[in-house]
C-alpha cells in the first residue's frame, strides 16, 4: 500500500513519542517481548504496528466497511 509522505511523517512522530515516552521497565519488557536490542528497533517495530493498522483502516473504508456491517 502507498502510504503518503504526510502520512508517513505522522506515524513515524507518533512511534518516536511513544518510545521516549517509555519508563525504563516499560523500555526493558517491549525489548524483551519483541527481542529488540535498542530504542531505534522499538520505534521501527511500533512504526510497522501502526503502519498496518493504518493500512487496514484505509482498506476498510476502501470496501465500505463499517462497525454495523
């Protein structure tokens, strides 16, 4: 899926506020749930979490899917 450069920007801001949002545990567990070794592979996995959320959304609406369907 293309994903505009606006788009882009904003879901790599929001991956980027998450990690430096993290606790220091809270920093730890993801690294070991997700066998990560470092703030920039957490902020590239949570970027590809909600790049596909993104995605799906986008092609829900695509479809004309909605919660009542």
């Amino acid at each position: 899926m293309y994903i505009d450069t606006a788009t882009d920007a904003i879901l790599k801001g929001i991956s980027k506020c998450l990690v430096n949002s993290l606790d220091d545990n809270s920093r730890k567990r993801f690294y070991a749930e997700y066998y990560l070794n470092n703030d920039a592979e957490l902020e590239s996995a949570l970027y590809d979490n909600l790049y596909a959320e993104y995605a799906y959304v986008k092609g829900t609406q695509k479809k004309g899917i909605t919660d009542g369907e």
